[in-house]
C-alpha cells in the first residue's frame, strides 16, 4: 500500500531553513523562517515565560487531562487579549489549538464541516501554508488581489473589488496585522472599507492573527480584527502564540469563533471539541498554560509585555537602520518602505535568480519570493547585506 504514496511538495521556508543549516559558511545570514533573534542572535525564552515555568513546576499537581478544548481559563484570557469588548462574549466560542497552524486548521475544518463547497480566498500573496492547507482538506480556493508589488502597496480597488464579489457563505483569510510575507497592512480607513465591502456579502472571514503585539503594539494590532468581529456577523479568528511569547516549539494557540447568537456559539463550541477529538483528542497544555498564567498575573504580564514591546522595538528599529543602509548602498529610496512596514517580514521585490544569487555567492538566505524575516537580522550584519543586495538587485 505504502508505495502508492507521492512524493509532497516540501514546504519552501522549511526547505530553506535545512538548506541554511547545511551551509558552513561562517557569515551566512538566516532571513528565512519567522523567528525573532535578540542583538546575540538568539531565539530567547522570555523572562515571563520562565517565571510561568518555575512557578507552573512548583503549583502543578497533576498532569490529568484538560477538556477537548483546552483550558477553558486559556481560551478565556485569550479571547480578553484579542477580542476585548469588541463582541458580546455569549456570541464566542473558542478552542485551544496546536500552535498558529493548527488554529487555522481547525477554523477551516469548522468552516468545512459547515459548507463543504465554499470557496477560500486568500490574498496574493500570503502565508504559503494556507493554500497548501486549503488543498489538504479539498476546499476550493481563489486568490484576491492585495497587494501590487511593482507600487510596494496595497492594491486597495482590486482588494475591495475582489471582496465585494465573493460568495455568500465562501470563506475569506485576512491577516490581521503584520501581513506575511509583504509587512504591508490596511490602515485603519482602509479595514473600514474592507468591512464595508465584506458586509453585504455573507461571506465568513478567517483571521490569521501569528503576529499580535509586534507590529504597533497589542491594542493597535487587535483593532483590525475586533473591526472584523463588530462589523461581521461570523467571523473566526485564529491566534498563535509562538511569535509573541516565544513559545514556538511549544505549540500555543487558540481558535476563537463568533457566531449569531448564543445558541450557534454553543454550536461551535462542539464543534470545536469534535474536530480537537478526531484529530488529537486533546489540545497541548504546557505553553497554553503558561499564557494563561502570564496574562492573570499582573507582574508577570508587566514583564511579558515589556519584553514585547522590546522584541517590537527592535524590529521596527532593524528595519529602520535598513531601509537607511540601503539607501546609502543603493543610492536610492527604492527600499524605503521596509522602515514603514510591519511585523518580522517584508519582500525585496527581486527576481528568483537574484534571490538564488544572494544565496549562492553571499550566503544570504530568504525565501523564493524575496521575503526576509527582518526579525531574524543581526544589526552588525546590516551593512553587508545591503551591499549584496544593491550589488545583486542593481539600482
Ligand atoms: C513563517 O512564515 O516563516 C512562520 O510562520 C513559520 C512557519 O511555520 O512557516
């Protein structure tokens, strides 16, 4: 039976991250996979999350099972982080889930075992995991327009035009801040005209939200999704909290979902714990655990939210100090949006032979499309890698 098995396609930023590992070059710069490094070029554990372990190491008395949707207190507090007041708390329901892409997972499985046929539009370009998702589970899928790589910027009458006309039921993704791969985000005017579009249509919209907190801050980053869930009548929202609180291995998020009434959140609520069951019974405790923990206690959430706002500075200073190198290396302002927009990633906008130059003569990693995890830089490296990429992608 085995051998009727087919080759999958491998999943590019995943490819590259073994590729960088297999370089030996000693300065090889790593702008592939979403992770954030600090100024030593480590991925740390962040000091609330090591005080959530130590004090979770001495209270814990049991490692029985939670309930298929998780910690009910973890879904809670994320839902109060994420939605705030913006929805009437007995219209949401909310799962915990295994990581960012098992919140998107499930949220589509929901959206699946809703309306088999509906069709998934996702914004060219995005996340190349949610097409690769989208086909996993045989939805049918479309593109939308957003974003118009010749202008770096939104392509707004194309996104508006495209939203206007999906189909009553169909399946929207938005990423609800930081956009990956392009860091270019609606403005709030622009999300208001996003809703206005969505609102007659009937259509569902799936927010992908892996990046809260390291664009602008948490309230400001949240604001479009709880326009989303105020304007919307169903809305699922998918949460990761790998990029945020550093838990990436752990496998931290929550799908969270709002429905028409009470009675349907109910609805979805057993959904939910179905679709956790058929899959792996029980969500991973450990690093949702240790959110919860983190968001009830007010000094450990000082901390936490500290060391976001030092992770987000950071970011939004390496590409600042970029967005300058490059323009004194390429005598141009042709990469100046890269000090304006948001989140770990933005796209050089070069061919895939200048991204496959980077890598083979400057030992420059980024994915195919020319997206690099700003988050991933090592300020010292700023200058090199801006004279390989004026050298490589000319004037
Ligand atoms: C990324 O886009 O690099 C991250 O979200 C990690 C991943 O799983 O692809």
């Amino acid at each position: 039976m085995l051998e009727a098995l087919k080759p999958q396609p491998e999943d590019q930023i995943l490819m590259l991250m073994d590729q960088f590992r297999a370089d030996t070059r000693a300065d090889k710069i790593d702008l592939g996979v979403g992770v954030y490094r600090n100024s030593q070029g480590v991925t740390p554990v962040m000091g609330a999350v090591k005080s959530a372990e130590r004090q979770l190491w001495e209270s814990q008395t049991t490692k029985g099972y939670t309930s298929l949707i998780g910690d009910p207190a973890f879904v809670d507090a994320m839902r109060d982080l994420v939605i705030g007041d913006a929805v009437d708390p007995a219209r949401l329901a909310g799962a915990a889930s295994v990581g960012g892409t098992g919140a998107i997972r499930l949220g589509l499985d929901l959206a699946r075992l809703a309306a088999p046929q509906a069709t998934v539009h996702i914004p060219d370009p995005s996340w190349p995991n949610h097409r690769a998702i989208v086909a996993a589970i045989g939805m049918p899928m479309k593109t939308f327009r957003y974003f118009d790589a010749d202008e770096n910027a939104l392509d707004m009458p194309g996104m508006i035009a495209d939203l206007g006309a999906v189909a009553a039921g169909d399946v929207v993704i938005l990423h609800g801040c930081c956009h990956n791969p392009t860091g270019s985000d609606p403005t709030p005017a622009q999300w208001a005209d996003i809703v206005a579009a969505l609102s007659g249509t009937g259509a569902v919209v799936l927010v992908d939200l892996a990046y809260l907190g390291l664009g602008d801050g948490i309230e400001a980053d949240a604001a479009a999704t709880r326009m989303l869930l105020a304007g919307l009548p169903e809305v699922i929202v998918a949460v990761s909290c790998s990029k945020n609180f550093g838990l990436y291995r752990d496998r931290a998020g929550v799908v969270l979902v709002s429905g028409q009434s009470a009675a349907q959140a109910a609805l979805v609520r057993a959904n939910l714990a179905t679709l956790n069951r058929l899959s792996y019974s029980f969500p991973a405790d450990h690093g949702a655990r240790l959110v919860e923990m983190i968001l009830a206690d007010a000094a450990l959430r000082a901390e936490w939210t500290e060391e976001l706002s030092e992770m987000r500075n950071r970011i939004n200073a390496l590409r600042r100090d970029l967005a300058e190198a490059l323009r004194d290396a390429a005598g141009s302002d042709r990469f100046a949006h890269f000090g304006s927009q948001r989140g770990m990633f933005s796209r050089l906008g070069a061919t895939p032979d200048e991204v496959r130059r980077l890598r083979e003569d400057h030992a420059i990693y980024m994915v195919g499309d020319g997206r690099m995890n700003i988050a991933g830089l090592a300020k010292e490296d700023i200058p090199r890698l801006a004279r390989a990429i004026a050298e490589v992608c000319g004037q």
